[in-house]
C-alpha cells in the first residue's frame, strides 16, 4: 500500500483550524484574519443582506466548526434566546464566519 495523505493536503483553506495534537471537538477554532472564533463562544449575528436579516443582533452560541471540500468554512450555531421563541427551540443555524462578531462576553 502507499503512503497515506491527510484528505486536507490537497486543498487550500482560506482559514485554518488551530490544533495541537488531538484537540477535542470544544477546543476547536477558526482564525481568519483578525477574526478568532473558538466552539463554545458567543457571538453576535450579523447576516449579509441576502441572509434573514430578522436574525441581526441576536445572541448566539457557536457549536460546530465545519469545513467543506473546498475549503469554505461555515460554522454551526444554536440561538442563545431559543427558550423565550418556542420556534428556535432546537434549531441550528449555519452560517458563515464573517456574519458573526464575537461577543463582548467571550
């Protein structure tokens, strides 16, 4: 058999996920630019114009960070006030980075 090539050493990213050894899922993070965005962190929505702009202000919490086959990266949220609109309640969202700013909080 041959050498084996990490799926991602083909492809080019225009972010890089931090890691060090084995990091677990919560220890994840997306760095693009300024912008440093880690699982666990709470952002604030910011939707592009083409996006539900009813979402822009509201608080959200960052559960996943996903990367595609070429090399977009979206990220997962869950509504921070999902349990005052029983609609929310549940749902996740997926969105990309730069329609999120991170909190004050985090």
């Amino acid at each position: 058999m041959g050498m084996s090539v990490p799926w991602h050493s083909a492809q080019r990213f225009d972010a890089t996920i931090a890691s060090l050894g084995d990091l677990g899922a919560d220890e994840q993070r997306v760095v693009m630019g300024n912008l440093v965005l880690s699982v666990g962190d709470e952002v604030v929505l910011r939707p592009s114009e083409r996006r539900d702009i009813s979402l822009a202000g509201r608080w959200a919490r960052i559960e996943r960070i996903l990367i595609d086959y070429i090399g977009s990266v979206r990220i997962a949220i869950s509504l921070a006030d999902a349990h005052e609109r029983p609609g929310d309640r549940g749902r996740v969202l997926v969105v990309a980075p730069e329609e999120l700013e991170p909190s004050r909080n985090s």
